[in-house]
C-alpha cells in the first residue's frame, strides 16, 4: 500500500485534464490557418479518453504541435479527419510517444524575417550586426540578409534583398529597410541544436509544418540550402547559462542583437523571468539590443508598452529592447507597426 502522503490526488488529475483542454482549446483559436489543425485540436479538447493519453505525458511534452507532428510521422494523414488522429494515439503500441518524448517542436519559420528585418533597421547601427539567436534549432532564421522581401501596405510595396521571397502585409508606420540587414557574425544556443547536413532532422522540421502550407514547406526547403552554403555557429546548452559568454563571442565581429520568435513559451514563468532579467541586464549594460517576438501573454511586460491588445487577438508581439512596436502574425505573414 502506499503510504498517505504519496496516494493519488484525483483533484490534481482533474485539474491536469482541465488544463490540457484549455491548452488545445487556446490553439484552436490561433491555428485558424490551418482547419486541419483547429478540428484536431477542438477534438482533443472534448475527448476524454485522448485527454487522458496527454496527461500521462510530462507537461512539456503535450503541446499540440509535437504531439501533432508525432501523429503525422507515424502515417497519420494530415489534412484529415480527428478520427485518425485519435485512433492512432489510442493505439500506440509506444513507439508514437517515444517520438513525442524524444523530439522537441523546433520548428524554424524563415517567414518571420519579414518582422524581424524591420526591428533590426530600428536598431540604427550602422555597421554589420553580429546575430545571435535564442532557441535557434537549425539556425534557419540567422540570414536575413539573405532573403527577398515584399512588405505590402496601404501605400504600395516595399522591395528589398534577393534570395528566396518573404511576403507580409504591413499596416502601420514601420520603418520598412531599403536594404536587409548587413550581418557580419551569426550564432545561436538551443538545448538541440539541429544540423542542416542531417536529412532526419531536416524531415523532422518539415513534419512540423501545418499540413495545409505548402508555402511554409517551399521556404523551408530553401532556407535549408541557403544554410547549408554558411553553416551558422550553433552551442548546445541552456539558453539562461550559454547566452552571456555567447554575446561576449559575438561582440568582437559588430553590435550583438539577441532575439528571438516563439521560443519562450516553452519555459516556465519563472525561467522567462530570469531570462528577461538577464536581457535587461545586458541591454542596460550596453553589451547588444535584445528583439523579442513572442505570444503576447509571453512577455506581458512587454506587450503592457504598447497598445492594449484585444483579448480575441492571436498575436504575437514583436519588443524592441524591452518595448513593443509591433504586432506580428506568428508566421509573419503579416505586421501591425504600433504608432
């Protein structure tokens, strides 16, 4: 028997349920690009016994896009029915939740460049930036200056770079660059950091892409060989304990920017307080400018200097050190510079 103060809180089961459906109720609201994803996800939501599934993995490990991209690796069909969906996790004979436990959601979306660049023209610096990354995965989001963009406003669109195309439509007073970013020195840290030489990890990325945007895929499929001709330098470790000698590397080749996109809400409050506190440190200590790019309940600080944001929002928040300027589509599809 076990003893009493081990025995199984059914309160605390419930509460775990609970708060698993709310999760996937939340993506549904936001993965409204991809109706495949919103149904699956509301599925989920509703369903007891799939619920059930989840709880008994760790919490990181029940986000809706891994365990998504986990189904989709093991044959489930996506665009498809949430009766595949639900078969296939009920089934598991363990080899769809070892997937799960052993990858992680590193999905690396080039098309976010397109409201990053602008941060970085804000920036002023007039010599060649020395990027670094925060959750970098493969790196793929290092070389805005390779990139083509076309920001469509009200006004007309704004052509800059050559390379592969990002489009995003601008509303707003952003100060839109006439040239991309000069980068002088690219670098980033991830606990997992992927090689773009290695074709499963390459296919792992690709399997996180929606279903329905084969957009997303063709880009993804260039931004792998545009890194490929420049391998960035990528660290292995923890971002809290890597990031400061990583931005002292990186000051000897130009001004040192850190940022990055939808990356910490895969950390606990308490880590994203820490890490804040160590990017206003450093910001305040003169040693890079920090641009952030995150779900707006992500950064609350952040997103509270900037206009309030309607609560039935999907947005993230695009922070230039520790302010808002911008609202961002969380593929960067599309922009709303904040006057």
């Amino acid at each position: 028997m076990l003893p009493s103060d081990s025995a199984p809180n059914p309160q605390l089961g419930q509460e775990i349920v609970q708060q698993i459906a709310r999760d996937y109720s939340d993506f549904a609201a936001q993965a409204t690009d991809s109706p495949c994803f919103v149904a699956w996800a509301r599925g989920v939501a509703g369903d007891p016994d799939v619920l059930a599934w989840l709880a008994a993995l760790p919490d990181a490990k029940r986000q809706p896009n891994l365990v998504f991209a986990a189904a989709r690796r093991h044959g489930v069909a996506a665009p498809g029915p949430y009766a595949g969906l639900r078969a296939a996790l009920l089934a598991d004979d363990g080899r769809l939740r070892e997937t799960v436990l052993t990858r992680s959601t590193q999905t690396n979306e080039v098309g976010r460049l397109a409201t990053l660049a602008p941060a970085f023209a804000l920036l002023g610096e007039e010599r060649p930036l020395a990027l670094v990354e925060v959750g970098a995965s493969a790196g793929l989001c290092l070389y805005p200056d390779r990139y083509r963009y076309e920001w469509q406003t009200p006004a007309g669109t704004v052509r800059a770079g050559a390379g592969p195309l990002l489009p995003c439509e601008v509303t707003g007073p952003a100060p839109l660059p006439a040239d991309p970013p000069a980068v002088a020195w690219r670098g980033g840290v991830d606990l997992n950091p992927l090689d773009v030489a290695d074709p499963d990890a390459m296919d792992w990325l690709t399997t996180l892409v929606w279903p329905e945007h084969t957009d997303r895929r063709d880009r993804l499929h260039a931004a792998i060989d545009v890194a490929r001709t420049d391998p960035p330098r990528l660290v292995a470790g923890d971002l809290l304990e890597e990031l400061p000698a990583l931005v002292d590397e990186a000051a000897a080749h130009g001004p040192v920017v850190v940022f990055h996109s939808a990356v910490l809400a895969y950390l606990d409050e308490a880590r994203r307080a820490r890490f804040a506190e160590t990017m206003e440190g450093l910001v305040a200590e003169g040693r890079c400018h920090w641009v952030s790019n995150e779900g707006k309940r992500v950064l609350p600080a952040i997103t509270a200097t900037g206009s309030a944001v309607p609560e039935e929002l999907p947005t993230f928040v695009l922070g230039v050190d520790g302010r808002a300027v911008a609202w961002t589509h969380g593929h960067g599809r599309s922009m709303t510079w904040l006057g």
